[in-house]
C-alpha cells in the first residue's frame, strides 16, 4: 500500500509518501514541504499550492491521500489557510479517483509514538526510526506528513482486522485469534 | 465592470455576476447556488464544489472575483467548511488570471444597505431593488452573492477616487470637487 499524507498548510505544506504494509518494515517513497511566500497575492498562494499538490498525487499515484483533520477550536489564526491547504489535498486526490481519509493530530500521536499528547520532537525520531533514516525529515511539517501516512498504514490495517472480525461474528463464524503480525515497529 | 460575487460554503455556495459602473443602474447577469450534499464523501462534495466554480468563472469571465472573508472567529462548527469553498473560489480566478478581492460581511452590509449589522432580510431586499429584480434571490445565499458583488463595483469606485485624490495631493495638484455620481442607488 503506498499512502500520501499531507500536513496542511498555506506558509508550508508538508507531504510525505511511504509505501509498505503492517509488521513488515516501511519504505520512505517521497517527502517534500511546498512552501507559499506570505506576501504574495492569497490567490497565487492558493494557486501555487494546488499545483504541487496535485503534482506530487499524479507523481506518486498513492492508494490513498491522508491529510489531517483541521479543528477550528485550535489557532484559530491559521485555521483558515490551513482548511484550505487542506481542501486543495483532497480535490487533488479525488480529481484523480484517489480515496481521502483524515486523522486527527492524536490519532497520528497516538499510532506513531503510542501517547496522544506527543510532541514534535518524539514525533520526528519515531519517523526516523520506523523508516530507518539516515537524518530526520525537516522541518517539522515534513515528518508530520510522513507521520500520516504510517498511521493509515498502521490503522488501516488495524481497522480493516476489527471490520472482519465484525463481519465474521456477524455471520456466525468462531472468531480465531488472527495470526498477523502485531501492529507497530518491531524494536 | 462584471464582477463574480462567492458567497462560499460547502452546503450552498452562493454565485452571483453583476455588472456595471457606479452611478449607473448595475445589471444581473447570472445567479445560482451550488450545493453539495451533506451526506457525501468530503473529498466528492470539494471537487464538485470545485468544478461548479470553475465553470462559473470560466463562463463569466469576470474582471474580478470576490469572495467574503472568512473569519475564524465566527461559526467554528461551519468555518472549516466556509474557509475551503473560498479557497477553491480563489484558485477558480486566479488559474484564470483573475484578480481576487475579499470583502467582510460588514463591509458588504454597510454598501448595501448603510448599516454594517443588516439582517439577511434587508440585504436580500435591497439586492432585489438595486437590481431592479421581480422577485428576491434565494435563498440567502444567492443574494449574498450578489451583494458581494455590488459591494464591490461601489467600493472600487469609492476607493479609486480616495486614491485619485491621495495621488493630486500628493502632486501638488488642488483638489477639485468630483464630478462623478455619488455612491448608491438613486432612489
């Protein structure tokens, strides 16, 4: 599965494209932080946005774009350019027939480093360390992206063993315990 | 002047296209709302939304785009919404190479209507007036629209001359009482 993350933002804009699988190690595709100079025009930064954006999504053909979900509570000074950073990634993923899913900053937190309220720091030496990097991704928006892309990877495959073994209660069938490997890095 | 008027949001979306020139009777050339259901995929309702603004300016052609202003501030259940529909709209000009204004709700009530805290009752009923319509735009969204729109053909106006006149002062040049018409509907 290779998966594209977007960090949303209009003064930098991070994306990261990881490809791999649950229990197996993952694989660093692609990272990138579009940048928009805050005194240009709001529209040429829009603009120049949607532009790599849709660039990176018809570069890498992901299975699916993830970009984190947008809380309008949170500085709510930068909520607007960072919905809109947000909407350009999903109309460039959809335009294309990609699906869009969202996580929130803790589930990412949470997927990544195991504690919801991680910061910045521990964030960037798990990404580091899950995909075996030589250096840290930087800026911090860069290894933000990539975050969300391993979190999919990881919930997806999470989510997807919950759903059949729903559909197996449902039908009747004795749930066994799953013999695939255990979610998260193996140290 | 034609100017495209956004009212933006993700639900009903209002377009509207007025033209002229201040002074003059202004002229609706084009009304509609654009509406995505709730019950869609977000990635879905965003390029559709996308795609309805981009033929809209495409059809138009208007010298300007303006869109209203979001601010963080008010309605955060919706803002995330609000903030994307205007992104897109700025990105529609400006692919196009169309300049893009922004105008806050007050602003866009005291054009209007005198009185920065008009209810949405008084702006539709003016909107109808000023361009001499048989029946009221709706809903609220579509008369929004072509407030915006208004708005920005009388301010452009009224800006244009307060520059004129910064410009003659600074020249030296006395400042001769203008000859335009005065900004508003003539009643």
């Amino acid at each position: 599965m290779r998966v594209l993350g977007v960090d949303p933002g209009l003064t930098r804009c991070g994306v990261g494209v990881v490809e791999g699988t649950t229990g197996r190690p993952l694989t660093l595709v692609h990272v990138q932080v579009l940048r928009t100079p805050a005194e240009d025009d709001i529209g040429a930064r829009l603009l120049a946005l949607a532009d790599g954006l849709d660039a990176a999504v018809a570069a890498h053909r992901p299975d699916v774009v993830v970009v984190e979900r947008v809380f309008a509570q949170h500085n709510v000074r930068t909520v607007t350019g960072t919905a809109q950073a947000a909407g350009l990634a999903m109309v460039a993923a959809t335009r294309l027939g990609i699906p869009v899913h969202l996580h929130t900053p803790s589930e990412v937190k949470a997927a990544i480093t195991g504690s919801g309220s991680a910061d910045k720091a521990q964030i960037t030496a798990m990404v580091t360390r899950i995909l075996r990097l030589d250096c840290a991704p930087k800026p911090a928006d860069a290894a933000d992206a990539l975050a969300l892309a391993i979190c999919h990877i990881w919930r997806g495959a999470a989510l997807a063993r919950l759903n059949d073994a729903a559909v197996r209660a449902k039908a009747g069938v004795r749930t066994a315990p799953t013999r695939s490997a255990p979610i998260g890095v193996r140290r």
